[in-house]
C-alpha cells in the first residue's frame, strides 16, 4: 500500500514538473538566445487557453481547438519578438526585462477588458475524467496524458535542437551568438524560431495546465510562469538540460509536500518549498546544470 | 578585392580605430602588425560588420560592404576566423563544420562533400568528427575555426591571431595550410602578434599602432623596421 502511494505520487510528480519542465524550457530557449528573460512567457499560456476557449465555442472539435490554441500561441510569441523585442534586441538585459513587464501587463489588460476578469471554462473531454488501471495502481487520464505529451515534447525538441539546422544553429547562437552570425545564419531567423519554439512550449504547458484546472482566466499563466523561472534558475540560468532538470525537480518537491507534509504544515507549504530551493541553490549556485559558454 | 577607406572605429567615447586605410589585392596574404590593443582585431571586426564603423568605407569586388550585417558579408565571399577560435564548444565537430556552411542554400547542398574536402587537410578532425569541439586541443579548435571558415568556400579569408597559445609545430601547420590555400587563389588577410610567422607567409604587411598604420610596405621592408618601436607607435609622429 505505502509502496503504491509512492509510486502515485511519484506520477503525479513527474506531470506537475513536466509541466514545469516545457514551461521552463520555453524561458531558456530565448535567454539563451537572446539574454531575455521574457516575463510575458505566462501570457503565451493564457492566449492559448483563450485560442481554445473561442475555437471551441466556435464548434471547433476537441483536437483542432487544441492545435489553434498552439498556433496562437506561436504567432503571439513570434510577433512579441518582432514587436516589442527586437527593437531592443541590442538594449541593456534591464531594458529588455522591462519590456518584457509591458508586454505582460498589457496583454493582462487586453485580455481583462476585451474578454473577461472571470475564468472562463473549458469542457474537458470526458474520457479524460477517468483513470487507468495498471494492476492494483490507478493513474488519472490526464496525469498520464500530461507525462506522455511532456515526453513527446521533449523528444521532439531534442530531435529538433540536434538533427535540423535551425536547431544546431540555435544551440550555437545560444553558446556564442556573434560567431553564429559569422557562419552568415541571419541572427532574427534564429530568434525568430527561438521564441516560436517557446510559444509552443508554452502552449503545451498551458493545454496541461488547462486540463488541471478546466478553465482560462487573464492571470492563469502567472503561477505556473513563477514556477518555471525557480526551475530555470533551480536547474541553471540558460541551460536548456538544467531548465528540464530544475522544472522535474521543482514539481518533485513541491508533490511530496503536499502529499508528506504533516497537515499542520501543510499551510507553510510554499515557504518549505522554497526553503528546499535555497538549500540547493545554496549547495548548486550555477544551478543543477551550469549554463555552457565557451571560453572566450 | 578588399578595401578599406578612412576607417574609423569607435565603441563610445573610446576610438580603437583612427582613419586607416588598406588594400589587399586579390591572391594576396597581407598581415597587420602591431601590440595588444592596436586596433588590428576592430579592423577586422569592422570588415565584418561586427565593430561599430563610425567614419570610413568597406568595399569587398568593388561592392560596399560597410556596416552590412556580417551573415550578408559572409554570402558575399568573405569571412573571418575570430580571436581564440570561439569554435561552439558544445557542438560536435561536424556540427560545428555545419554550422559553417549555413549561410546559402548551395553552400548547404555540398556540405557533406566540403567536410570531407576539410577531413582530409585536417585529419585529426576527421577522427573527433563526432567529440564535442570543447574537448579539442587548442591547435585542434584552431583547425576546426579555420575549416569552419573554409566550409563558408570564401574568396577572402580574415584571420585574428590564429598562432595564438599554440604550440610551434601546431602553428607551423597552420600558416603551412594557409600558404597552401592562398596558392589555390584564397586572398588572406592576417592579423598577428607573433611578427616573424607572419612576415614568413605574409607579401605586404602594414603596422598598426593606436589605431592608426604606421608603417606599411612588402614583408621584407617591415621585417627590417624596427618593429618594437612602431609597436609602441613611435612611426605616427615620424
């Protein structure tokens, strides 16, 4: 029995810090790039529940308002750096971090005065309500479902970072950006994929996220986002293995609190939470996985 | 095939540049001499659009290059191989060879073949093909930055210092290769501290100091000169 709630609850880790981890992931893809920290990354999750909510209302099927959800998302993340980043791409990392506050408070207002302060649901699909029995252990649909996309992600992105040209010239420009534009690859081609890989990523978590919870409000993306930059700096500032590393290990410690913690505890979760955080950092200042740069 | 005119670098207040002017003639290994902080890597930098120009013309075949964004300049034929290599440390070797012939379609086409063509000038690359460039020797990462330029299939090659932290036999190689390529037509510019490999390779070669020439003329004349004064730029007031 102890051995079967372990086992639970070492699946609902892995799809809480999935989740954590493509969210994470999406961060560091463009401050790897581009040395932004992009505070609007949660907005992408929002304006991909929206995408879902509209497409579903109107009489789009299940799936295809998921993928108009995703291609909103690409399309708001790519027209963010076109926008309001690239104009500062050569600024100060200060310059680019408040842009990246605009950006994020007004797509908050946009969002609260064009659509609703108030969540609005979105009917998940009864199949996912369920759960599936493996012997005497019982894992809900949706954890499943979360594990099982949170792996095709990461495969695909690795696939993507490794086999493509695009992807090895993003993992080079993430390394030494200058050089790459020496190789002739036109540096806004590069940033542009970054980010549309991190509004995918984004949307990915935000479909996750969605299944959680059922419902897309304006402020939806702003815990989750929270969440990912303690993964990002957890698993190493920039490193794309560290931010997958940080994102797992944040939802580890986060669902074996809630799940171990003495009740009387259970109100100082966050703060133990984080206090396990410190004490990592404290002994990892670089992070889990230092980002790599080459020695110049 | 490479001019500059009135060149002029400055990054804020401070001018690492001061109106130099530069021909290199096509076939031509020409080097830029001069000590630390002469302004030879801003000349460069600003060929290659990566040094902010503020006064002056780059032409490149008679084309004005000047301030163009460096992956244009790369398409352009030209292209440079960066101080302390900075190859992609935590790209394979063949990745980083690659990333080298990313600028055109057709350069992508052969790309296969060209790291071939760099395997067998370079051997011991082809043996690392699949390491991670990081855990290279330093002459190997100079080998795998000039092959990367290579891969580029440039008509002008600009080099910043690529004797560097070597070891002699492993620069030996390097300016061997160099000799080798510039005989097949490959116009060279090279910027060195290290005088005496250069003035070896080099035909013409020009001094710099404080961001100004100083002395200029065949590798013979300037090897005569006396280069430690022109270094600390007694030649501006002569």
């Amino acid at each position: 029995m102890t051995s079967e709630i372990i086992i639970q609850q070492l699946v609902n880790a892995v799809a809480v810090g999935g989740t954590y981890a493509l969210l994470a992931l999406g961060l560091a893809i463009v401050f790897s790039v581009m040395g932004l920290i992009n505070f609007a990354h949660g907005e992408l999750m929002t304006i991909t529940g929206y995408g879902i909510f509209f497409s579903l209302a109107a009489g789009l099927p299940f799936p295809l308002a998921l993928a108009a959800g995703i291609g909103l998302a690409i399309v708001a993340a790519v027209s963010m750096e076109r926008i309001a980043f690239r104009p500062v791409r050569r600024a100060s990392p200060t310059i680019m971090l408040l842009s990246s506050f605009a950006v994020s408070t007004i797509l908050h207002i946009l969002m609260q005065n064009l659509i609703a302060t108030r969540p609005k649901a979105i009917a998940i699909p009864e199949a996912l309500a369920g759960a599936v029995n493996f012997g005497t252990l019982q894992i809900g649909a949706i954890q499943l479902l979360s594990i099982i996309i949170t792996a095709i992600s990461l495969v695909g992105l690795t696939l993507f970072l490794n086999r493509t040209l695009l992807g090895i010239s993003i993992r080079a420009a993430a390394e030494d950006f200058d050089v790459t534009r020496l190789m002739g690859v036109d540096a806004n081609r590069v940033i542009a994929t970054a980010f549309a890989a991190s509004g995918a990523l984004a949307a990915i978590a935000g479909i996750l996220w969605i299944f959680q919870r059922g419902s897309v409000d304006p402020l939806m993306g702003f815990t989750p986002v929270l969440k990912a930059f303690i993964a990002v700096v957890l698993g190493g500032m920039g490193s794309l293995g560290g931010a997958v590393a940080g994102g797992f290990l944040l939802g580890f410690i986060e669902v074996m609190a809630r799940a171990f913690l003495p009740d009387a505890l259970q109100s100082y979760r966050e703060a133990i939470v984080l206090t396990v955080v410190i004490g990592v950092l404290y002994r990892y200042p670089d992070g889990l996985i230092p980002r790599q740069v080459s020695v110049r | 095939m490479l001019t500059l005119k009135d060149l002029a670098v400055s990054y804020g207040p401070i001018a690492a540049v001061r109106g130099v002017n530069l021909g290199v003639g096509k076939g031509e290994i020409v080097a830029l001499l001069g000590a630390n902080g002469a302004g030879k890597s801003s000349i460069l930098r600003a060929a290659m659009g990566l040094a902010p120009i503020t006064a002056g013309r780059v032409t490149l075949s008679g084309v004005d290059i000047t301030g163009r964004d460096p992956a244009a300049i790369v398409k352009r034929g030209m292209t440079l191989v960066p101080e302390g290599r900075r190859v992609f440390a935590h790209l394979t070797v063949l990745e980083n060879l690659t990333m080298g012939a990313a600028a055109t379609p057709s350069l992508r086409a052969k790309t296969v073949a060209n790291c071939e063509r760099m395997y067998e000038l370079f051997p011991r690359l082809a043996e690392r093909r699949s390491q991670m460039a990081g855990s290279l020797s330093g002459g190997e990462q100079q080998m795998l930055a000039i092959a990367r330029a290579m891969m580029a299939e440039p008509a002008m090659l600009l080099l910043d210092e690529p004797s560097l932290g070597l070891a002699p036999n492993i620069i030996d190689q390097i300016f061997d290769f160099l000799t080798a390529v510039n005989r097949q037509g490959l116009t060279i510019l090279i910027v060195e501290q290290n005088a005496d490999i250069a003035l070896e390779v080099a035909g013409r070669a020009l001094v710099v100091a404080q961001g100004r020439v100083v002395k200029e003329g065949t590798s013979a004349e300037v090897a005569r000169a006396d280069l430690a004064s022109l270094y600390l730029g007694a030649g501006a007031a002569a």
